[in-house]
C-alpha cells in the first residue's frame, strides 16, 4: 500500500506563537501515526518560489495521512498556525 505524506511549505510570521504549534503538533500527529521527516532546516528554492520552512510528514496510508489532518486534536492546534504563519498545506499518497 503506498504511503501518505503531509507537506507544509510555510512562512513564520510570529515565531512565539508558532512554538506554541510546534511543542503540540509532535504528540499529537505521532499518535496519528505520523513521522517527521523533513522539519525546517536549511532549505534552497532553486527553481520556482516557496515559503521559508518546509516540513514533511510520513504516515502509513494515504487515508491515514488525510485522516490526521482532518483530526479535531489537529485541527485544534492548527489554529496556532494558521494564527501565526502563512502557507500551504498539501496532502499527497507516495511510494
């Protein structure tokens, strides 16, 4: 069964705030069965234009992944990020 990942392309606009989201996202999107791959660090857009983090989840489905952006505890604390910084989203099966 391909897997599911979670991709986030965001731009920090309240780094206090956003630590908030931060220490609350690890728990609650490892219990959905999320890994963290990729989670800031230094990035270069070499072709296009992007936002400023870039993090990437792993989860064991497609439906999982989608499953755990949908949770009503993620979506809770989602609102610390939507609060606190701009970007996008995606969710998208893998291999």
């Amino acid at each position: 069964m391909p897997k599911g990942y979670i991709i986030a392309h965001i731009t920090v606009t309240d780094p206090e705030v956003y630590k908030g989201y931060i220490d609350q996202n690890t728990d609650v999107l490892g219990g959905l069965s999320g890994r963290f791959i990729v989670r800031g660090g230094t990035s270069e857009t070499v072709e296009g234009s992007l936002e400023g983090r870039h993090v990437v989840l792993e989860f064991p489905s497609y439906a999982e992944a989608l499953a755990a952006y949908h949770d009503p505890a993620y979506q809770k604390i989602a609102d610390i990020r939507r609060a606190s910084s701009e970007g996008t989203i995606i969710v998208v099966e893998g291999t």
